[in-house]
C-alpha cells in the first residue's frame, strides 16, 4: 500500500478515505504506517501536518455566533471526496476562523463537493464549497482571479471581462490567459461525470466591476465588493456557485441541471432564467429580484418562496422574510453603470456609492431620516455624482483626506456646486 501514497499532495491526501480515518480515527498501525512513509521520504510531512490540521479543523465542534463573529469564519465548507469510487458518503462541515481560511488558502487545496444524505439515504444535501476570504477589500486593489492551485492572477483595469469554455480555456479582456485542456471529454461522458469538481474563485474589490462568463454559457455581471467561487466545469446533476456580494445572472436554461446560487442565508434555484442577488456579509438583509423566468428561494431557517417576474424577495439576519413587487430597474440598473431609485434613503444611497467607486462616505444620522428618488449615472466621476446628489436634497459635502463627509445644510444655505 505505500505505492499507492508515494509523493501524494495535500489534496490528494484529502480525498483519501483511509488518511481521513487515520485522522479521526488513529490506532497504533495507522500512525506506524504514515510515520514509515514520512521516514522514508515518499510522503512530504509538511503536506501531512497540512492535511491532517485542515481535517481536525473542520471536524471542531461548531459554535453559535453572532453575525458580525460570522464574518470571520468559513461557512457550510464541503468538499467532493473521489471516495465515490467505494461509494461511501460522510459529511464534512467547517466553522473556524478565519485566520485558519487563510491557512487553507496558503495550502493550495483544491475545493471539492463532499456529498451528505440522510438517513433514507434519498436526500442528496450538496453545498457549494465556500470559505470566506477577508470582508474588507482594500480600496484600489485589483480584481483577482484565484485558480484551484492557488495561482493568482490580478488585473489593474476597473473592469475585466472574464470567460471560461467548456474546454477550461479562460480568457480575460479578449486575451488567453490559460489554455483549455483539447482532449476534455464531453459532459455527458461517465468519466467526465466523475470527475473531481474543481473551484475558481473571482474577488472583485470596491471600486472595480467585472463579467463573468460561466463554462455554461451563463453570464454574471459582478458588482463591486464582491466574492464569487465557481467549478472551472460543471458537473453531476446541479450547477452550483458561491455568492458573497451583488451579482445579476443571465442563466443559460438546462431543465436536467438546475442552477443554483448559494449565499450564506439562503440558496436560490433555478431552470434558465436573468435575476439579481445581492447578499453582503456586511449587510443585514439579502434580497433576491427576478427580471424573467421563475425562481425558488429557500432560507438557511428553512423558509421557501417561489417568485415571478418583478418580485423582491427579501431574507434578513432574523429570519424574516418579505416579497414585494418592484420596478426591477431599480435593483439591476448599476450593471448598466446607472443607479435607479425611489424613496429610498439617503444612507442606503452613499453606501451604494462608496461601495461603487471604493471611496469613504460618512455622514451626520440626521441624514438618516431623508429619503430620495432620481437617477445617477455612476459613469461620471464620483465628485460629480456626489454634487448631483446635493442638488436633489438638503445636503452638503467636504472631502477630508480621501474621505466624503455629508451633513444637512442649514437652512438659508445653497447646495455646493
């Protein structure tokens, strides 16, 4: 059996059944047997002290945790085992902090579907696999496309068009920045079908934008601040992504494979169909607008809704839930570089804006309570926005070492120009 684990990486390591067991379940000859391999030089005993501390990490007991302590953690982390070959099925579920994602991160472990079903054994729970990177992206720095080996790739513009095919080839602004493989067999394909699934991630920073282009054929349109993890190829029965942030989905329709968009409090299902989910982890709702086509929404508290066109749905961190029906523009107009809205409140609309350009805005509580309705068009420079703003309400600004302070103009004051 030593062979069979000479020079085995990490990941490997972690999708081997009888490692995972030596793990939770030392004896006297499963530690004989690792510490021959170790001594003798076919296995790196970095990469087993790495293997074996990302195990007994995700086999921690949970804890219960405020929202804010969330923020720090990895949430619902599921990898695929290759043990489908022996067709065993365990579940894998990680909380830890977040100073451990970034020990994962740095082992450059490929993500990977870890199947769990339920005791009728007919209930296939498969959750997208997403460890949280850190909720502060700094302003100004680039959009990052992160491989499953860990490779980064940045891009300095402040918008970059990302396209993978079917084949694996990613292009990013017109240019191959990675060749696909030519001999990839077809999906239908039983071997393709029991490939292991392997994750891409794209963070897209405040300040900058991005498309996104699927080996589907379906589109994302990926606003600032935000952080998707996505296969490289879909496969198995579902295609399932991670979404922390705002992204518009264009889907392209495959009633054998559903697609589907995992957040943290909820998960949205659906055929072919354009909405929009927004879900920061900063935020205290997420919200869930369809343009076309239907939807169904099922909250981490178990609530479920199914939607058409034009209706909101909205999920907060208290488990309740609200669908209304909207003027969609509103939600999806920043894709087209706009930002439609109506009533809504002042504060909502800096943060929207500071989000956008990854500038600071501040502002008194006074302005809490004012509330607006008009069209900005987030193309012009931000000083120019934030002057249009103060000619709609009472409002000024100053700009103080990088920073947007507002406050209400006193009475008898005329907004800046």
């Amino acid at each position: 059996m030593e062979k069979k684990y000479k020079k085995y990486t990490v990941d490997e390591l972690l999708q081997d059944d009888y490692f995972i067991s030596s793990i939770l379940h030392p004896t006297q000859e499963s530690r004989e047997f690792w510490d021959f391999l170790i001594q003798s030089g076919n296995l790196s005993a970095q990469d087993f002290e790495e293997a074996a501390f990302f195990i007994e990490v995700v086999h921690s007991p949970k804890e219960k945790l405020l929202r804010k302590e969330k923020e720090a953690l990895w949430s619902k982390i599921e990898i695929e085992n290759k043990s489908s070959l022996k067709k065993k099925i365990r579940t894998l579920y990680a909380a830890c902090f977040s100073a451990v994602a970034c020990v994962f991160i740095l082992l450059g472990v490929s993500l990977y579907f870890f199947y769990e079903s339920n005791r009728q054994g007919d209930n296939m729970i498969d959750m997208i696999a997403a460890f949280k990177k850190e909720k502060n992206v700094q302003p100004g720095s680039d959009i990052c496309l992160v491989l499953s080996d860990n490779k980064q790739m940045r891009f300095e513009e402040d918008n970059t068009d990302v396209k993978y095919d079917d084949k694996g080839q990613i292009k990013v602004n017109s240019q191959t920045v990675m060749e696909g493989n030519k001999d990839k067999k077809a999906v239908g394909d039983k071997k393709e079908k029991e490939a292991t699934v392997t994750y891409n991630q794209l963070i897209v920073p405040k300040g900058k934008h991005s498309t996104l282009l699927l080996s589907d054929g379906t589109k994302l349109w990926v606003n600032a601040g935000s952080h998707v993890i996505f296969p490289v190829s879909f496969k198995g029965d579902k295609r399932e992504i991670y979404v922390d942030g705002e992204v518009f989905l264009d889907v392209t329709r495959n009633e054998g494979n559903p697609f589907v968009v995992k957040t943290d409090r909820m998960a949205v299902e659906v055929l072919g169909t354009s909405f929009n989910v927004k879900s920061y982890g900063h935020e205290e709702t997420d919200d869930v607008v369809l343009v076309t086509g239907s939807v169904h929404v099922r909250t981490e508290a178990g609530r479920k809704a199914e939607l058409i066109p034009n209706q909101r749905f909205r999920c907060t961190s208290a488990g309740d839930v609200d669908i209304q029906t909207v003027d969609v523009y509103d939600y999806i107009s920043w894709k087209d570089g706009l930002l439609q809205y109506k009533k809504e409140r002042l504060s909502v609309i800096l943060q929207r804006l500071s989000d956008y350009y990854g500038k600071p805005i501040q502002w008194e509580p006074e302005l809490e309570r004012l509330t607006c309705s008009g069209k900005l068009d987030l193309k012009d420079d931000m000083e120019k926005v934030l002057n249009g703003l103060t000619k709609m309400i009472p409002v000024k600004f100053v700009k103080q070492d990088d920073c947007y302070y507002f406050s209400v103009t006193p009475l008898n004051s005329k907004p800046m120009e």
